[in-house]
C-alpha cells in the first residue's frame, strides 16, 4: 500500500456523516509503515480489504440513514402545507368577524333593544348575540392556534430540509472518497504477483469449497438460502444490492427480500435483526457475522458452510463459516 494512499484513507475515513439526531463516524483506517517484503505488502493489502470493507459498511449505514432523514424532510413539508391550509380555511371566518366587530358590544345590545318587539323577542336576540361572540371567541383561538402549529410546522420543514441536504452532500462526499480508496487499494493488489493475490483473496473470503447445503428449517430460510446460492458467480461491488453484483449485507438483504423478509443495507445493522443463535446451533438461513466492530455477514448453509460476498475481486462463493473472525449468529425467520 502506497503512503499516499495510506494518508488518504486516514484523511477521508475521519468524516463523520451527521443526520438529525444520529452521527455516524467512520473509524479512521490504521496507517502502516511502507511494506519492505513480499508478506508485508501481502498483510497490508488484506488489513486494507477489511478496513475497506468496514468503511463500505458503515457508508450504507448512512446512506439508509440519510434517506430516512430525506423521507422525514418531505413528511415535514406535507406537515407545513396542512397546517397552513388549514389556517387558510379560517381567514374567511375572521374576515366576517372583523366586519361584525360590534356583536357581542354594547353598540349591538343596544341594538337589539331599539329594534326587538317584545320582551321575549329581545332576551332571543341578546342570546343569539352571546352564541355568535363566543362562536367568534373559538373561531379566534382556533386560528391563533393554527397560526402557531403552521409557524412551527415551516420551520420544522426548513431545518428538516436543511438537515436532509446536509447528510446527502456528506453521503456524496463519502462516497466520493470510498471510491478514492477503493481504486488505491486495487492499485495496490494488482502490484502484488497472482499467487499473493490469490492468498489475500483467501485470507478475506475464506477458501472457496462445493456447497453442501443442508435442508432449511423454514420455508423463508429455505428461499433466502437458494436464492444467496443462485448468485454464485455474481461480482462484488461496494453497495450492490443485486441482481448481477453484490457485497455483503447487499446479498443477504437480496436473499431474504425473496422470502418477504425486509432487512437493513448493512452489517452491523443486521445484527440487531432476530434472535441470537450460538455457533453451535447455527441451521442454514441464520445470518453470521464477522469482525470487531461487525463489517462483515454472510448466510449458513448448513454443514459448517456459509454463502457470501466478500471482497473485491473475488465473486460470491460458498466457504467455510469457520474461515476466521466470526463473532456471531442471528436467526431472522422462525
């Protein structure tokens, strides 16, 4: 790994991506000396991979995070409009009042008087006077109320909108620079001869073996699985989400799509899907996990197997569970 590209990762990994409430941090990625051997470069380029792989991560991470603000953004807008249109349909009620300033004074139950024929007549009209003064009364309350829900509906709309557009200039940014990184890295592994290429592919997804799955013991564990397995082949790509090209949380979001199960565009989020489950009692569909801070999820399919997509350059492909940095387990369905 070059040092220029080791000072650029450090650089654009700090930036924190800020939306509403929620501020996601990207850990910075470690700097290391310039590799002197063959297994130097070899080790710096796979630590590389999986630092990569965190940060693509986390960059979904906020891109669903983003869009929720986004979607919070136009809900606070639809929220403005109805507030003001509903003041709106008030102003003709208060233009009336304004007009009929003097009911309710002494001017109009003087009025009432002059022109009331009879006593019964008069107490009708000084009752009716009282009904439209207290009827004006809940109309002007109504409407200061609705001046104030629509004042305080435009501004939440504006620091929503600011907000929405603040994280999506960040994401892009972000993204940007993954980008930046990822090609860095690509220049990096591409320096390295084909068998080194081949043994840091290794390190990062695990040997590649013959799928051996087992029957699942859900109808949806059963479809996530061959669905994973349908895209044996298919590419990784940094945030794909299918059809043709994948990484990690994109493939199992894509599997369990097709079983009707919805799950987030990330790693670490979909370990707070479901249930625990210990490695012991894993059964094929169970999400298992990877690194710490989780970066990384594949699916179990049974025989101590799993399917994922797992690194630039190599395609999905099955391998073992127990390829290393396995941290945990969740079942999803059932």
């Amino acid at each position: 790994m070059t040092r220029s590209t080791t000072r650029r990762w450090t650089r654009g990994a700090a930036l924190a991506l800020s939306v509403g409430a929620a501020a996601i941090v990207l850990a910075p990625v470690s700097a290391s000396a310039t590799p002197t051997t063959t297994e130097e470069a070899r080790q710096s380029v796979t630590r590389a991979a999986q630092e990569l792989e965190a940060i693509g991560e986390q960059v979904n991470e906020a891109a669903a995070a983003a869009q929720q603000q986004q979607v919070a953004a136009t809900e606070a807008t639809v929220a403005a409009a109805t507030a003001q249109a509903q003041l709106d349909q008030l102003r003709p009620a208060l233009a009336a009042i304004a007009q009929a300033g003097y009911i309710g004074t002494t001017r109009g139950q003087l009025a009432a008087f002059l022109t009331s024929g009879s006593v019964d007549d008069l107490v009708q009209q000084l009752n009716t006077l009282d009904e439209l003064a207290d009827h004006a009364d809940d109309v002007v309350a109504a409407a200061a109320a609705a001046r104030t829900t629509a004042e305080q509906a435009q501004r939440a709309a504006a620091d929503a909108a600011v907000a929405a557009e603040t994280a999506a200039a960040e994401l892009a940014a972000r993204q940007e620079q993954l980008e930046a990184d990822l090609a860095g890295y690509q220049a990096d592994l591409a320096r390295l001869s084909a068998a080194d290429q081949v043994l840091v592919h290794t390190a990062l997804a695990g040997p590649a073996v013959v799928a051996s799955a087992a029957p699942a013991p859900t109808a949806a564990a059963g479809s996530a699985v061959q669905t994973a397995l349908a895209q044996l082949g298919d590419s990784y790509r940094h945030a794909a989400v299918g059809p043709d090209a994948f990484d990690c949380s994109g493939l199992t979001m894509y599997a369990y799509a097709a079983a009707g199960v919805a799950l987030p565009h990330s790693s670490a989020a979909q370990s707070r899907v479901g249930v625990p489950v210990a490695r012991a009692d894993l059964q094929p569909g169970d999400l298992v996990f990877f690194y710490n801070p989780i970066s990384h999820v594949g699916i179990y399919i049974g025989n101590g197997q799993m399917v994922h997509a797992s690194v630039p350059g190599r395609p999905v492909a099955v391998t073992s569970v127990d390829k290393g940095g396995y941290v945990s387990a969740r079942r999803v369905t059932g």
